[in-house]
C-alpha cells in the first residue's frame, strides 16, 4: 500500500477537526463533528451529515473505523458506526435499535450492547442506574 501526505493528515483525529471525502470531481471537507453516522454500502460507504446531507464515498465501513477511532464514534452493527452525541434514543424492545434527528432507526448488534451502554453513560451526566440504585441487567 503506497503512503502519502493524504494518509498521514488522517492519522489522527486528535490534531484534526476536518476530514477529506474524495467524490468524483475531488473531494468534500467535513467537519467530522458534523458526521451523524456512517452505513456500509458494499465497499462504499453512505456519510449521513448532520445538515442532511448524504455523501457516498468509495472507502469501505473498516477504513473510516480505523479513520475515526474517536471515543465519541461507536461501531454499533457490521454495516453502522454512528455519532454518539447524536444519537437521540435507545430502543431495547424487538431487538436494540438508536434514533437519530432524522428519525432513523440503527440496529444494535448483541456483541455491542453492554459497549454501548457504557459509551453513552461516560457522554452523559446519569451514571446508568435506576431509580432503586440499581444497574441494567446488560450491565450488572
């Protein structure tokens, strides 16, 4: 695999707020702050932006995991990492799915469950207990 400057300004996210997209006249900048989610599209990948807008681009889901490797993105599913500070609800009836502002529905996997509590509560101010002090069976 060649190495280029390209690679090395996605080393890290820690120094960078941007990211380069390619398209097919260049590429797109995105504030990866701005990435709501991603969704594996065979070996393309569909960046949902929190402006609403839907980028493709032709790197695969493992590319943009070793890209984004952020406390604040989350691989929930083999075909989803999401944003964890969008996500807007955790459903755990008929199967684990997050909502998002645009109301989409992304599946949990089993193995990524606990992982996920645990990544939401360290974003959050509540520190996973109910009102009886008590833990989530997930996470007991």
């Amino acid at each position: 695999m060649r190495h280029s400057q390209f690679d090395d300004f996605h080393g890290s996210f820690d120094r960078y707020e941007k990211i380069l997209l390619p398209n097919s006249h260049g590429f797109n900048i995105v504030n990866i702050n701005q990435i709501i989610r991603l969704e594996a599209d065979s070996n393309y990948t569909r960046v949902i932006l929190s402006n609403g807008k839907k980028l493709m681009v032709s790197w695969t889901l493992k590319r943009f995991e070793k890209l984004l490797s952020l406390p604040v993105f989350f691989r929930s599913h083999r075909s989803y990492i999401i944003h964890l500070d969008f996500v807007r609800e955790l459903v755990t009836k008929d199967g684990w799915y997050v909502t998002f502002p645009d109301k989409a529905p992304i599946p949990v996997s089993r193995k990524n469950r606990d992982e996920l509590i645990k990544r939401l509560i360290s974003r959050s101010d509540w520190d996973g207990r109910s009102q009886d002090g008590s833990l989530p069976a997930e996470m007991g």
